[in-house]
C-alpha cells in the first residue's frame, strides 16, 4: 500500500472515530442508545425497522416524511432533566443522502440565519381542530454546517404554502455547532404556538407535543415498551 493511501484511510479512521464518540458522548444515558447504534453501523440487518416515505397510518394526519427507523421518541432522556421534545428518524445513510419530504401540509417559513432547520405551520391543527401548530425539521445540514435545505427554500423564506409529500432537503447530522455531528438522522417535533401567532421554543418538551396522533402510532416513550415503533394498524 502506497503511504498515500495510508495517511488518507489513517484519517478517515480518525474521523469515523470521532463521529462516533461525539454521537455516543451525547446519547449516552438513552436506554434505546445501542438500538440505535447497531441500526446505524448494520441498517442492512434491519430493514423490518425502517418505515418508507410517504406512507401514512391508517387515517393519520402526518405521512412519514423519510425512509427511516424512529430511534428516539418524545420525552426520551438521556441527560439528567433533559427529555426529547420529537422523534428521531434514522436513515442508515451518509448525510446528503436521504429525502426528507413534508409530513403534512402548511406554510414554511426558513430563518435568515437558520442552516439546518424549516419550520411549517399549521393553522388548524388535525387533531385539536380551532388551535395553530407548528412542525419542526432539523438536521438537515453537512456536518460542517453546509446546508441540505433543498434550494426552493433558501434563508429567509417566509410562509410558503407546500403540499405533503414536498421535497425540504436532505437528511443530515448537524448539530449547530461545526465540527460536533450528530449521527445522521431527523429530528422532528410538534410545536405549540404562543398564541400571538408565532411558535414557542423548541427546546422545551413543555412547549411541544406528542407527535403519536399525527403519525397514528405511539411516539411517546412514556407510553412505549421495547417494540419497534411503528403503524399496528
Ligand atoms: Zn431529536
């Protein structure tokens, strides 16, 4: 072997390596952690895992929005006082590989300064008819921060009415800040609107909802025993 060619798989060793620690770093406490883990290093021995794109439960108000395996749930917690405000959809894929199609439809708004994230709302919200809520898709950047956001919808976008189905970008691993990836996957939550028409924080589980009516199936680890989420019906 060329010296080369060594230096060359040295590093991508290396930088395998830290992707996973990083990832392991930040999910360690989750009891579904090695799940996850041994469906992203072998997806190819759990395709009975993976929901298609596009597919709906029964009568459900939101489709799949990607080919993926639900690893994390809502009100999951793996750091002290922390619990997960959505779902975490993991495709087995490199970043930039997997589309993430809107779940439902509503009107898209982008933030100037956001790389990885869209926002849609929901005037009327299908399960709770008469109240506005909010969907929120992160992720979708390169590591390094270059976004996966498709190009219809460039920073800044404000309230762009799109049908289910419609092409957001692709599935990424950023966590916001450079250098410091995720594990490829989609975060994807339900957000309650502050009731002057814009959404609340994110990052509170307090501000969101669980996601299981709008899929049709449960999505709150509250409720979850060990078995694989996904459609019963
Ligand atoms: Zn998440």
């Amino acid at each position: 072997m060329k010296t080369s060619t060594k230096i060359i798989l040295a590093a991508l060793v290396a930088i395998g390596a830290a992707g996973g620690y990083y990832f392991y770093r930040s999910r360690v406490y989750a009891g579904n952690t090695l799940r996850v883990m041994d469906f992203i290093n072998h997806p190819e021995k759990h395709p009975d895992w993976v929901i298609k794109a596009g597919t709906r439960c029964g009568d459900a108000p939101f489709q799949m929005p990607v080919d993926g395996f639900i690893g994390f749930l809502w009100d999951d917690s793996w750091k002290i006082g922390h619990h997960h405000q959505g779902i975490d959809i993991f495709s087995g894929t490199e970043p930039g590989v997997t589309n993430v199609y809107a779940a439902s439809d509503g009107y898209l708004t982008r933030q100037a300064d956001w790389k990885s994230t869209v926002i849609m709302r929901i005037p009327n919200d299908p399960v709770q008819p008469g109240r506005q809520i909010w969907v929120y898709y992160t992720h979708m950047a390169m590591p390094d921060g270059t976004s996966l956001i498709d190009a219809a919808f460039p920073a800044g976008t404000k309230e762009v009415f799109i049908k289910a189905g419609t092409l957001l970008g692709k599935m990424g691993n950023y966590s916001g800040t450079p250098g410091n990836p995720t594990g490829v996957h989609l975060h994807l939550s339900v957000v309650k609107d502050d009731g002057r028409g814009l959404y609340k924080n994110e990052l509170d589980i307090n501000n969101t909802y669980d996601p299981s009516p709008y899929f049709g199936f449960n999505l709150n680890r509250h409720n979850q025993n060990d078995a694989i989420p996904g459609c019963q019906k």
